[in-house]
C-alpha cells in the first residue's frame, strides 16, 4: 500500500503537469508548434537571467538553465496535456549561430475560430517581434523569435498570437495545492530542526572528544 509521502509524490508530478505556465487551450486553427535551438547555450541561445557555470554556486543558484529550455521543459509539457492533438516538434540541432525561434502553425481552412474568439486570419502578420510568413493556400506561419528572452515572455507571446485561453484551477485543485504547499511548509520545518539536532549533537561530540583527550594528557 503506498505511504502518504508516495502518494503526496504522485499528487504533486499530477498537479504538475495539468496547472501552471503553459496550462492553456488552443484554438483548434492552432495544428502544430515547432522550437528550434542549438544544443549549447552560447550565443543567444539561453534567456537574459543565465549565469555561466564558471561562477560561484551561489549565483548560479536558480539561473542555471536557459530560458527557451525552461519553457521546452516545462510549459511546452502542459501544452500538450491540455492540448492532445497538437502536434509538437522539438529540433536541438540548429546551428550555433543561429537564433532559437518557435514556429507557431495556423490552419487557415476553418472558419471557425470561437474556441478562444481568436481569429488567426484577423491576427497582426508582425507583433511584438513576431515574423510571419504565409506557407501555402491553407497554412500560414508565425514564428517567434526566443533569443532574450524569459520563458515567461515567450509563453505570453504564445498566448497573443494564439488566442489560447489559461486554465485556471478548480475548488479541488486548489484544495490539494493547498496541501501540498502546508505539507512542504512542515517538511522544511522538520529539516531545518533536525539539522539543528544533528549540529547540536556533532557539538557535543567534539566537546567530550576534547575533554577525554585533555584528560589523558593529564600526569598520573
């Protein structure tokens, strides 16, 4: 039977995957989304927060990864949790000195575009740093320049040149969020008191390992 913590474990993985950055519908005109960026993170190819490795661990702290890896990571997953039949492709090979981009595809053969009130066809062709290019009768493209940029500054530009609607989480949903944080909340408590048990004990340690050598440094 699994314990409370595997079972916290699995709640938290859950949650993970269906609330938070990138939790969002599509438009049905939205068919397919690709990123493209080089393997290594030079050149561009990490967001403005990235702190080369090189430097002490403290300010590495937090800024380790680049951002549109963060958002390859992270957002990019519960996309398409939430968006089953969107077709993601993810390309790691691109030149180094290339820049990183998101290509964003629209059908253009539907006329329906209530899901979200977004209207591709009606969508500025250049916003905001965006390039787009038509690719054929029934398809157009637009695509997302990344170099720069947070992963939250990418996802919000995902949004407007989508029209995708966030998802926001349920009575429910915020009950076990909830849960989840009082239950990291008493964790870390329990860490931080029993390293302080641990410090004390070390320290007791060395006192009487220091006391019993004094003694035996003692003439008789």
């Amino acid at each position: 039977m699994p314990t409370i913590g595997q079972r916290m474990f699995k709640l938290k993985q859950l949650l993970g995957i269906r609330l938070g950055p990138g939790a969002a519908v599509m438009p049905k005109e939205v068919k397919k989304i690709t990123m493209r960026f080089a393997p290594k993170i030079d050149d561009g190819h990490a967001g403005p927060k990235y702190v080369p490795n090189h430097l002490s661990p403290r300010r590495r702290a937090g800024q380790d990864e680049s951002d549109d890896r963060r958002f390859f990571r992270k957002a990019l997953p519960r996309l398409q949790y939430r968006n089953p039949a969107l077709r993601v492709v993810v390309d790691r090979r691109a030149a180094q000195s290339d820049p990183p981009i998101m290509n964003v595809f629209f059908d253009t053969s539907s006329s329906s575009s209530t899901t979200t009130g977004a209207d591709p066809a009606a969508a500025p062709t250049v916003a905001a740093g965006n390039i787009s290019t038509q690719s054929g009768p029934n398809e157009r493209i637009v695509t997302i320049h990344m170099k720069d940029k947070t992963d939250s500054e990418i996802l919000q530009q995902l949004y407007e040149v989508t029209g995708a609607q966030e998802i926001e989480p349920t009575e429910v949903e915020k009950d076990e969020l909830r849960e989840l944080a009082e239950r990291a909340e008493r964790s870390r408590r329990d860490s931080e008191l029993q390293a302080e048990v641990n410090r004390q004990r070390k320290r007791e340690a060395q006192l009487l390992a220091a006391a019993r050598g004094q003694v035996g440094l003692q003439p008789s």
